[in-house]
C-alpha cells in the first residue's frame, strides 16, 4: 500500500487554490493530468511509501502517539515553483502560519515513523501544496511570471488544523487517488 501522512484542507480553501492555479500555470497547453484533482490537494507532512498492510495496524499506534500537541492555524501564502533551481516541475501554494508548531508535529510524526520502522525524512521539511505537476518541466525563465501571481483570495484564509490523516494513495492511468485511512487528533 502505498501511503502518506498529510493535513487535509478545508474546502473553501481548496477551491481557492484551484482558481490560483487557473491564473498561474503557463499558457501554453496545459493537460487534466497536470492538475492535482481539488479533492486531492493537501499539505504532505510525510511520505511513507510502499506499506505492508501488515504493518498499518503499528504505524497507527505510533500516530496516535502524536496527539496532544495543540491545533495550529495556516494559511496559503503565495506560489512557489518547486524545485527551488532548475526546470520548473511542481508548481504548489506556500504556506504560512504556526510553523514552530507545525514543524513540531512533523518530528512527531517522523518520529512516530520511525519507531514503526519508517526512516526519518533526510530533506528538511518544506511546507506546501501541490496543485500541479508540470510534464515535462517548465524552463526555469517561467518562474519569475508563475510566483508572482496572487493567490485567489478564498485560498489565502486561515484555517485550524484539528487532525492530520494516514492517506492510501491509488496510483490509477487517469491519475492518483487518495484515500483517507485514519485521521488522529492533534488535541
């Protein structure tokens, strides 16, 4: 099973990242499968890969280690192309708020991973949401345009995370599927 540890977002705010996105993405021709599907957007705060489902069962219990830590508040801030250098492959909103909290449930997480056997993220931890991928990538010229176009209003709200979410992600020929599995409570 393949799978990832994620915060789902309000609706509103999900609606107001897909009509960001109809302003920022290049002209030229652009395809569905570039678009992440709006009932797909999400902050990833792990990506978990391939899981036995055997193991889902542990990984749970390590999650629900978690909570506690108090709900925080975010907000979309801005577009950013991403990889920081070079061709330009995922295009996503930034996000801004209680980043001492929320890094701090990050370790939680990633150290409740891996005492279930997962290992720690090597990368640091950069939030954001994914609201298209870019194939093939975009010349890196495309950037400056890209980020500098505002985010749709509805998008730019905070909101309070309450819970984060072991996602299953169905990787299917008309794009990827997730499914939530279990939703932990942060407070």
């Amino acid at each position: 099973m393949r799978m990832f540890v994620g915060i789902d977002l309000p609706e509103d705010v999900r609606d107001g990242i897909c009509k960001s996105r109809l302003r920022a993405i290049p002209k030229r021709p652009v395809t569905d499968r570039w678009l992440v599907p709006p009932e797909n957007i999400h902050l990833t705060v792990k990506f978990l890969g391939e899981v036995p489902e055997p193991d889902v069962p542990e990984l749970c219990t390590r999650l629900k280690e978690c909570t506690g830590a108090m709900p925080l508040k975010l907000a979309a801030q801005g577009i950013e192309c991403l990889p920081d250098r070079g061709p330009i492959r995922i295009i996503a909103a930034g996000v801004t708020g209680e980043f001492d909290r929320l890094h701090g449930l990050h370790q939680a997480i990633d150290s409740a991973c891996e005492s279930a056997g997962f290992p720690r993220e090597r990368r640091p931890f950069k939030p954001h949401v994914t609201f298209a991928r870019l194939r093939p990538p975009r010349p890196t010229k495309e950037r400056t345009r890209i980020e500098s176009t505002p985010l749709h209003a509805k998008a730019t709200r905070v909101f309070e995370v309450t819970n984060f979410v072991l996602f299953q992600s169905h990787l299917e020929p008309e794009g990827a599927r997730y499914v939530p599995l279990a939703r932990f409570p942060v407070a």
